[in-house]
C-alpha cells in the first residue's frame, strides 16, 4: 500500500466532493472552509484512505489533469477534451520529438511531454518572456520538465533539420509559422494547430495548402455530462462546449 510522503502533492476531497491541491509537509496546515487541516494526518497515510482532520477527508493521488487544472496561468490552457484527441492525432509516444510553439502556462507541454517520456522530448518555444517563468514552475510541479527544452523564439530559431516527429502549434497567427513548422518536421508527420475562430481557421488553411501541408481536416470537441440517479438520469444542464477549433494536417513532399 503506497503511503504519502514529504513534499508529494495530495488531492484532498471532502465528502460533498469539494477538492483541495495540497502539498504535504511536516508540520504545516492547511485551511478549508470545513476546518483547518494537519498534515501530519496526511503524512503516512495511503493514497485512498480517509482520515479525520477537524473534518472527513479522502486522500488521492492527484492525475496529470488534476495538477494542470489548479496550475498557475498566464493565458487560456489547452483543457483535456482537447489534449487529449490531439495527442492521438499526432500518434505520440515514448521516444517522440515533438515540436510545440506556444508554451503559454505549459498545459499542453505537459501533456505532450507526459506522451512522450521516458525517453521523448519536448522542443517547447514561447515568445513571451513573462510566460516563461509560470511554465518552469508549472512543469516543475508535475515533475515533467526534465523532458522539456524550454526555448526562447527570439534567441533560439526552430529547427530546420526535419528532425521533429510532430508538431503542435498555439499562437495567435498561426499561418505565419507554417514554414518553420513544414522545415522542422519529417516527411509525413502529422501537425495540430489549435485554433479560437473560424476565421483564423479559414486563412490557415489556406497557407497550409500553399505551404505543403494535406491531408487536413478540423474538428471541434464538446463534452455533455450525464447526472446519474436511479429514475432520474438525464443530461446535465451544463456542459463543455466550444473552446477551440483543432485543426489537423500532414507534411507532403
């Protein structure tokens, strides 16, 4: 049975399914609005496990989209509906090199560099000196930097080597980027470009027929919850509509 130690990031749910990143170290406490909780009661204790801390609480290990959701943002994420029909379509795995342009908060980084470890690797450029720092420390929480190369668009060009298995890109003119992308990916590789409007979408495609792209299609990913109860399921009034358009290409020789 796998026990918490020092310094491991815990999900703590109360039993109305209210949820609290914590990270717990000796000693510390933190406060909910059921009660302030030690976590020398978490320290010790097995993942799963409900424990009594002025309040009922169950423990879990939080997943990769637990900790990107409660990560720091500087700009709108990637969320999972998204991430993860992307990392399907770009047929990522151990091993891969990716190339991602838009680094952003590092939600999709995190993703990609997930995909590809333990031996892949993320070439990960933003242009934004301000986003940087807030990607570091969010890889850094979900332990996944060491996969990622962090690079600086005006310092250190992509690459022009054919060397990346794929590509995503999340920037804001896109179609002025096609080239770098098409020179940076090997013949054949499947690109992703993750897209707010439908006129965006319309003037890149455009530059992607003219830049040697094909095979292109875009999508668009909804999720409807249900609310499951014996004699009364039905659908949630709620749901997760549009946040992007994905569009999705190959490179052609």
């Amino acid at each position: 049975m796998e026990r918490i130690g020092e310094h491991e990031y815990v999900l703590v749910m109360s039993e109305r399914g209210k949820s609290w990143l914590i990270k717990a170290e000796k000693d510390k406490k933190f406060q909910t609005h059921i009660s302030t909780i030690d976590m020398n009661d978490i320290l010790g204790a097995a993942y799963g496990s409900h424990i009594y801390s002025g309040g009922h609480y169950v423990l879990l290990r939080p997943t990769l989209e637990d900790l990107i959701m409660r990560y720091r943002r500087g700009t709108q994420i990637v969320y999972s509906k998204d991430a993860g029909y992307i990392l399907i379509r770009l047929d990522l795995r151990d091993g891969k090199k990716v190339l991602e342009m838009g680094t952003g908060s590092g939600a999709m980084s995190s993703y990609l560099a997930s995909a590809v470890s333990s031996s892949g690797r993320v070439l990960s450029y933003e242009i934004r000196d301000d986003f940087m720092p807030i990607a570091k420390r969010n890889l850094e929480m979900s332990g996944l930097l060491r996969y990622v190369e962090l690079r600086d668009i005006k310092v250190q060009p992509v690459p022009d080597d054919e060397s990346c298995d794929s590509a995503f890109v999340d920037l804001g003119d896109p179609w002025e980027h096609v080239g770098e992308v098409y020179r940076a990916v090997r013949p054949s590789a499947p690109v992703s470009f993750l897209i707010p409007t439908i006129n965006q979408a319309e003037r890149l495609s455009t530059a992607l027929t003219l830049g040697g792209f094909g095979m292109m299609d875009t999508v668009e990913i909804m999720i409807r919850k249900m609310n499951i109860a014996e004699g009364k399921s039905r659908p949630s009034v709620f749901m997760s509509g549009h946040t992007a358009y994905l569009m999705f290409a190959k490179k052609l020789v």
